[in-house]
C-alpha cells in the first residue's frame, strides 16, 4: 500500500524546505508528499526522489481544517500522514507509521521533540537533534514501546498524526467551519471519539519541532479561539480551549455574558510580554502563564487582607 505525507504551510519557507530534507532521508520514503499551499504563490523546494505537489487553499482567515480535508482528497496513498510545516520527520518516521496503518486501526500520534533556538542552522541530522530537543513538559509522552490507548480524545493534536485512509473517510475530515486559529483538532478528536475510532500514542513516528517565536495561550489569534469555542460549545454542548479562554479572562481581555463571550480589549505590550515565547524556551507554554496569573491573582487578594501599616513617629 502507498503512503502519503501531507503537510500544510503558510509563509515559513525555510522550514518547510527542512520537512522535505527529513523526507528524503526517510528509511523508508513516502510515494508523495502532498503541500496545501495558504499563500499565493508555491513554494520552490529541493530536488525529491518522490513526486510532489502543491495545491492552494485560499481563505480568509488560515483554512486549516479545509487545508487538511484538500491535502488528505488530493492523496493518492493508502497510509495518510500528518505533520506540520514546522515539523522535521525523524528517518524511521514513514516507516513506523507505515507498519501501524490497517484498516480500523484507529489514528496514531507520534512522538515531538522541541528543539532550541538555532538548532537547524548549518548541517544538521538526527543525533545533532536527539542532543538538544526536549518533549513538551505539559503534554504526555508516548510508552516505553509500541502503542498505548488514549482515553481523552482532547489529547488529539494535529502536530503529527497518521491514519488509513479508510478511517479517514469514516470520520468525515475536519469540520470546515473552523477557521483561524483554536478548536478544530478537538472537534476532530471529538469526531474520532463519536465515530468509534480509537487514538494512539505511538513511540516513534518522531518529529523534531523547529523553534519559531510564538505566543501561548496564544493572545494574537483571541478572536478566532472565541468564535471556534462557540463553534464547538453549539456543536457539541461545552466548550474547548478552556485553560485558553481562563487565561484571557484573568487578563481581562474577555468575559462571559448570557449572551455569550464579550470580547474586552485587544491584547496590549504587557499581555503579549507575557505570553510570548521567548528565544531559551523551546516551546511555549500555557501553564506558565496560568501559574503567574493565579500567583497574581493570589497576591493582589493577600494584599487586600493585610492590615495596612502604620505610619513610623
């Protein structure tokens, strides 16, 4: 059966040119690698030993739900695999997958490592990358070998997945009407959940993330995560992206109405200081906000109940 890589990208040129780099030292290659371009023009990529193809997918916000739907009906293979533009394929990457992709078997997240700041400049491969890259301390890890169940479908992430292509048509795809940025990939999960289909972590199937500034929660994209959360909340009763919603609120950039959530303010230097990965965090991270806003939170309440002290003489 044949195997398809499918990634989506928008701007990052230089990373993207580093995903096809990793693709070509697969033990394994890919039959293709499919592009969902969200720019205007295509990219001009290295030399492959595999076809490639590039497809735009216009939008007014970043389509990536539509995006992953256009990459994933373009494809040719059997064995359909994820992995974003900022991403770079560890060799046995396709190899892994490609022994897991059956019919009914469910969908498969690989593992991620985060590099730091300026690991991908100059010559780099494997071992340079195992050196330095670290796992997200906030997400969990996959077992000591072969696969393990996940039983939170809110685990979903689309940073590198992989699934047959006959369990891709049962789940119907992402929900399009996502747009932006926030809540599709736990729709998605959702949707895997609901359909009957079972999630993995799977050791190996690797990816080393490539460092790039970035905000988490992720203040510059506050519009869309609301209206996604509504999306959601309509579609399935509650909302997603909670811990992201909490932290905007502690901020007082957004609040809760009858009506719905009230957006406040946009997001001023202060606010995006503090949400803003910085060049030695290898990636970003919610729950360092989170603790600073509630020790924040915490000090301003002891403050109002301390005595106030009285004046010397």
């Amino acid at each position: 059966m044949t195997v398809s890589v499918l990634t989506l990208a928008a701007g990052r040129a230089e990373h993207l040119a580093n995903v096809v780099t990793g693709l070509c030292r697969q033990t394994q290659r890919p039959d293709e690698l499919v592009i969902g371009v969200m720019q205007a023009d295509p990219y001009d990529l290295p030399d492959t030993p595999f076809p490639v193809r590039q497809i735009h997918v216009t939008g007014p916000e970043l389509p990536l739900a539509a995006a992953r739907n256009a990459v994933a009906r373009t494809a040719t293979g059997d064995k359909l695999i994820f992995v974003d533009v900022d991403c770079i394929p560890a060799p046995s990457l396709v190899a892994d997958y490609a022994a897991r992709l059956e019919p009914g078997a469910g969908l498969f997240m690989g593992e991620v490592g985060y590099l730091p700041q300026g690991a991908t400049q100059g010559d780099w491969d494997e071992a340079s990358f195992e050196a330095v890259s670290v796992r997200h301390g906030d997400r969990q890890g996959p077992p000591p070998e072969g696969v393990r169940f996940c039983n939170d479908y809110r685990c979903f992430w689309s940073l590198n997945f992989a699934m047959h292509r006959d369990d891709w048509t049962a789940s119907g795809g992402f929900d399009e009407r996502y747009v932006g940025y926030g809540g599709e990939d736990t729709d998605f999960g959702k949707t895997i959940d609901e359909a009957g289909l079972k999630i993995w972590w799977l050791k190996g199937a690797k990816v080393h993330h490539q460092y790039h500034p970035h905000f988490m929660p992720p203040i510059h994209h506050v519009p869309s995560v609301v209206r996604n959360a509504e999306l959601f909340k309509e579609k399935w009763g509650y909302r997603t992206m909670e811990h992201w919603l909490h932290a905007f609120k502690m901020m007082g950039l957004i609040e809760d109405t009858p009506e719905g959530i009230r957006i406040l303010r946009e997001p001023n230097e202060a606010d995006l200081a503090l949400c803003r990965q910085e060049g030695n965090m290898p990636y970003a991270s919610t729950r360092r906000v989170l603790d600073y806003l509630n020790g924040r939170a915490a000090r301003c309440e002891m403050a109002k109940l301390s005595p106030p002290v009285a004046a010397a003489g």
